[in-house]
C-alpha cells in the first residue's frame, strides 16, 4: 500500500460499528420524541389545529414516506458521512452540493446548540425541585456540553448505547400514560375525532404541519452513518423506514391519547388556560396515573433533551468530517482519530462552535428558551426541510444519470421509487418550506428584523456553499468532481 493509500485508509470513520438497531436509536433520540410530545406538540395544538393534530401528523407521515422512498433509494449508491451534501452533489452537480454543504452545517449545528437552552431551563427547573440547587441555566449547559464532547470524541457505538438507554425510558413512560388514559376512558369517553377531515382543517392546519414536521428532525439523518453501518445497503433504508414509522405511530398513538386525556372538545380552551402549555403532559400523568409518573418524565424529559443534543452533536461531527475530507471546509476537519476512528477534529470544532454561542447568550442575559432554543432550533428545521426538498429533486436526476440495471431503477419500487414518490415529496416539502419561511414569527415568537434575518441565515450559507464549489470547480477541477464522493 503506498503511502497515500495508508493514509487515506488510516483516516476513514470506524468500519462495521452500527447496526440498524444503533442508526434507528442516533436518529430517534434526535428527534427528541419525550421532548416534541410534552414540550412541541402543545403549543401546535394551541395554535394549531387543536384536537386536529394527530391527523395533522399521519399526514407528516405520508409525505415522510415518500421522501423515505426516494432517499433509501439513492442511498444504497451513495454512502458516504456527506448525506444531503453528498446527494446534492452526486445527483444535481457541485454547486449545488456545495450549497447543500453549508446548508447542513448551519442546520445541524443550529440545532445542536440551541438545544442547550432547552436542557439548561430543563435540568435547572429539575434541580431547584429536587435538590434545591439554584444555578443559572448555563451552568447546566455547560456540563452537558462537557459530557456531549468527550462522548462526540469515543467510538461511535458508545454513544448509540447510551441512546438506546434513554429512549427507551422516553418511550415506556409515554406509554404508561397511554395506557393509563384508555383504560379509564378518557375524559369524556374514547373518541376517534382527531381524525377526522373536519378536525384536522379546523383552526390553523398550516401551523400543525409545521410543528408536526419540527418533531421528526433527526431521523434524515440515517445517512450520515453509512460509512460507519454494517452492510449500509441494507442497513440505512431499513433505520429510515423504522424510524419514520416508529417515531410516527408513536406520535399518532399518543397524541390521540392525550386528546382522549383532556377532551377533545375543550382542548384548546385547556391548553390556553394554563400558565405553562409544557406543563400539560405532565399534569395527565398525575392526573391518570400519580404523581411518580410526572416526576420520573420530568426526569426523562432531561435525559431526553441530552440524547438529541448528542446525536445532533454527532451528525454535525460527521458533517465537518465530510466536508473537510472533499475540501469545501478546512481539510483538517477531514481527519478521524487513529483510536477510535471517530470524527474528533470535527466533534471538536462542534464543541468549540458550541461553547462560544452559548457564551455569548449566557453574558447577554436573554431567555434561554424564547431565544436560543426558539430561534436556533428552527433555523435548523428550516434548512433541514430546505435539504430535504432539494435531496427529493436530486434523486430522480441521479437515477436518470444511470442508464439500465438495478442503478437505473432504484431496485425494488422502480419508477416509483426514483421517479414518482421523489417528485411528489420535493412538492410537499418545498410548501411546508414556505410554510415555515412564512409563518416563522409564530413558530419562533420573533418579530421585527428577526423574522426575516432568522430564516435568511439559511439562503445566506446556500449561497456561501455555491460560492465556494464554484471556486473549487475553477482551480481544481478534479477535486470538483470528486465533490460528494467522499470514501467511495
């Protein structure tokens, strides 16, 4: 092996470490489904469509599965740590990779660090009720930040155990409530109104598909671990599929639960009542099952905000990684610990990145809730959403590139797969992105300048991304068409 073999072959990411059990965990714990239920899914009943929202998110589902169609397709042929970057590029050409790339950096990282606002409030409301311990919320942030980068740093298949851990807590709480709430009836009776046409129209449809679609960031994600998965071919379609419906009917089953819970017809009135709209799965769990249940969700709740702050942590990694690896970003970022073969330098960078924002809102005293978590975390759903519709626009051009044969057709599916179901979701996801470019005042509860500069950060790093493949295309033009291919 001559040298820049060796060194290619010594600086790739940990072979054969994950399964689907471990990708389906990463993506799942991103999505954060303790902390979309109590925390997300109340106010978009509010504001919402109300009792409305669980057919609101079988809807979510629909459109999720026909992007699923066309993603898992394409990912059997590219697996690579660059995900939408990588499908941008191999499918649409480098300019549009490169668009892609900075896109996903902004996203994930957005995303990542705004959940620091949320863990910090969280774990510091835990702690003053428990403990009695009154520190700032940064405190918190920090020693989680501290935890989530020497985890960022070890082999990946430490973190996916972890993960699997937590959510599995999430998940069985959850479901004692659930079950708790049909056995005694519900409020007022079991009733299947949520999903009915007229429930889901009425109030604020658009404002529910928003929120719906807010509580699957992370399972997209599936891709950004095919370098690392035991047979990815397999591997990577099957944790996308589990994951969507996983995270999908766990959502439906337990929002309708809820509706049942509170009474479909005064729901809103409730919500709007309370101090604390957050507060509301919580008050169900005493009110069904006894307070030990709140407490121990309330626990949860937190360990549920850290797994998604270590799995957005770890695609935001692998994100630096690719990225460095095909020259967008420094090539530095493109290395991987000769230990663990892990993306250090850029779990590191993330950390740093990370460190210094949350410095930055714990000096300037603004809530860590209305502003970084609210702000951050859409941000990250906008330009996630943006990758996605323009994922589902390259795949059908990807497959037409290749002429004939399995590569042609996608496998199993065919022209559904590559041709129809793509199209289909790059319409759906392209409306819910003007949804959300729209409506992003209420889905941030910022107004003025903010309302425009928040999502503009987006198309600003699109451009910037652009911007710096075409560079790349004019000095190096093998290294321009190499953009996306990454350890293939």
């Amino acid at each position: 092996m001559t040298a820049t073999a060796d060194a290619r072959e010594s600086n790739r990411l940990r072979r054969d470490a994950v399964g689907v059990g471990a990708v389906t965990f990463f993506v799942v714990s991103a999505a954060g489904p303790l902390v979309a239920i109590a925390g997300g899914f109340p106010i978009g009943m509010m504001f919402g469509d109300g009792a409305g929202m669980p057919a609101a998110l079988l809807a979510c589902v629909v459109v999720l599965l026909l992007f699923a169609a066309g993603y898992t397709a394409m990912a059997r042929h590219v697996v690579t740590a660059g995900g939408f970057y990588s499908f941008a590029a191999r499918g649409l050409g480098g300019i549009a990779g490169g668009a892609a790339a900075l896109i996903a950096v902004v996203a994930y990282n957005a995303m990542q660090i705004g959940i620091y606002g949320m863990f910090g409030t969280a774990a510091r409301a835990l702690l003053l009720q428990t403990a009695h311990l009154d520190w700032p919320w940064y405190d918190y942030s920090f020693a989680a930040l501290a935890a989530v980068a020497v985890l960022g740093y070890r082999q990946v298949d430490l973190s996916a155990r972890i993960l699997a851990v937590l959510v599995t807590g999430e998940y069985v709480a959850m479901l004692i409530l659930d079950v708790a709430i049909l056995h005694a009836g519900g409020a007022h009776g079991i009733t299947w109104v949520p999903f009915t046409p007229a429930a889901a129209l009425s109030g604020s449809p658009a404002i529910a598909i928003l929120f719906c679609f807010a509580g699957f960031m992370g399972f997209e994600a599936t891709t950004i671990y095919g370098e690392e998965a035991r047979d990815p071919e397999r591997t990577i379609p099957r944790a996308t599929y589990l994951s969507v419906l996983l995270i999908g009917g766990f959502y439906a089953f337990s929002l309708w639960c809820l509706v049942n819970g509170a009474g479909a017809g005064g729901l809103v009135a409730h919500l709007k009542s309370l101090a604390d709209p957050t507060r509301f799965v919580f008050d169900l769990a005493t009110q069904y099952v006894g307070s030990w249940l709140s407490a121990t969700m309330s626990v949860l709740f937190v360990t549920s905000v850290f797994a998604g702050l270590l799995a957005f942590h770890n695609a935001a990694a692998r994100y630096f990684y690719a990225l460095g690896r095909d020259g967008l970003l420094p090539r530095a970022l493109g290395r991987t610990h000769r230990r663990h073969a892990s993306p250090h330098t850029g779990s590191a960078t993330q950390t740093v990145l990370a460190a210094a924002v949350l410095a930055v809102f714990a000096l300037s005293g603004l809530d860590p809730v209305l502003t970084l978590f609210s702000w951050l975390t859409n941000v990250g759903t906008l330009g996630v959403i943006a990758l996605m519709a323009l994922s589902s626009v390259a795949v059908p051009v990807f497959f037409a590139r290749r002429h004939g044969g399995e590569g042609g057709n996608g496998g199993k599916g065919g022209a559904f797969r590559t041709r129809i179901a793509p199209i289909v979701a790059s319409g759906a996801l392209g409306a819910v992105l003007a949804l959300a470019v729209i409506h992003f005042d209420v889905l941030t509860g910022s107004a003025g300048p903010l309302r425009i500069v928040l999502p503009a950060l987006v198309f600003v790093a699109g451009a910037l991304g652009a911007l710096r493949a075409w560079r790349i295309r004019r000095v190096d033009p093998s290294g321009y068409a190499r953009l996306g291919f990454g350890g293939q």
